[in-house]
C-alpha cells in the first residue's frame, strides 16, 4: 500500500534546502555528479537506518532526547563550521590535488548530526508510524524514507554538476564555493541561536 502523506512528507523535506543538499550542490560543482553518488547514497542509506532505528525505539528516544538534543546540536553545528571551512578551499573541477567528495561512510555518519535530518526522523517516526508497529514496521517506513529520499537529494548535486561550466573561471568557483560555505556556517549559527532562544 503506497502511504501517500508519508512519501509527500518524506519528499518535501528531503528536497528543500539544508545541510545535505548544500554539500550536494557543491560536490556536484567540484567533483561531478558520479563522484558525488556514495554521498548521495550515503544521505539516503544514512537516514534509512536512522530512521529505523529511530522509530523501532521511539518511545526511549523521546525520553533521552532532551538531555542529547544540545550534544547533538553542538556536534552537528561544529562538523557545519568544518564543512563550511573545507568547502571555501575546495579546488577547481577536474584538479587534482587533496580535494575529494564527501564519501559514503562520511555521508551516512553526517544524518546522526544534522539537526534537519533528526527533525525529520523523529516527525516521520511520530506521525507515520502504526500504533504496535515492531522491528517490521520501522523498517518498512525507513525504505519508504530512503527511496523517496534518494531522488530529491540527486537533484541536488544534478543542478552542482550542470554549474560545473559556469564554474571553470577561478574567479566564479572561488565566489560559489566560499557562498556554499557562508550558508553552511549561516545555518550553523542560525541552529546554535535557535537553540539558545528555544532551550
């Protein structure tokens, strides 16, 4: 049975801006959209399991999120910073050099950090999941979450990729990839107030 508000829930939240699709946008820009697939991979595998493993303990999980919700806030906040640092150094498309795309370990690590992708499962896992569901049911909505995911975040590094001509000149990479990492540190410092005005 396809659950429709589910997979509309799941897309809209996958596809709007946000820490994973600014990554996306910019690896897609630097690296190309076949280097930037174990990310975006990553992303989706990523959330799955966090997501089924968030909705098959939801009930322990709300219990202990408060007391984890500024550690996770802190830690996400400050891989941003450093994402945001290494992304104003990246390098010129096609260069060699140090530079290399977000892989898929570092992608599906990411999610258990991104203050936007626990939102996001912790909704899903409250709304979407069925009254007595066990291990069966967490695991169906994790590959509902996880293919519905994958296609919204390709859009992203798609749209990288395409930029990648614009971006040949120096001058247009440099500005692209130091707005890629002032957004990333935005959203960060946008987080850490929320927290400080809401906590």
């Amino acid at each position: 049975m396809i659950d429709l508000p589910l997979m509309t829930y799941v897309a809209t939240m996958s596809v709007t801006p946000g820490p994973n699709n600014l990554m996306l946008a910019a690896s897609g820009v630097n690296f190309g959209f076949r280097r930037t697939v174990p990310h975006m991979l990553g992303i989706s595998i990523g959330h799955g399991v966090q997501v089924m493993l968030v909705a098959s303990t939801i009930a322990w999980i709300m219990v202990w999120l408060d007391t984890l919700r500024l550690p996770l806030v802190l830690a996400g906040c400050s891989y941003l910073l450093w994402l945001a640092w290494r992304q104003a150094h990246a390098g010129q498309p096609g260069a060699g050099g140090k530079a290399r795309p977000l892989g898929f370990i570092g992608a599906a690590l990411f999610q258990w950090v991104n203050p936007k992708a626990w939102m996001m499962v912790v909704n899903v896992a409250i709304l979407f999941l069925p009254r007595g569901s066990g291990w069966d049911g967490a695991l169906r909505l994790a590959l509902i979450c996880a293919l519905v995911n994958l296609p919204c975040i390709a859009l992203w590094a798609m749209v990288g990729d395409r930029m990648r001509t614009w971006m040949k000149n120096p001058l247009a990479l440099l500005v692209f990839n130091y707005s890629m990492a002032l957004l990333l540190a935005a959203t960060a410092a946008w987080i850490i107030y929320d927290e400080s005005v809401t906590g």
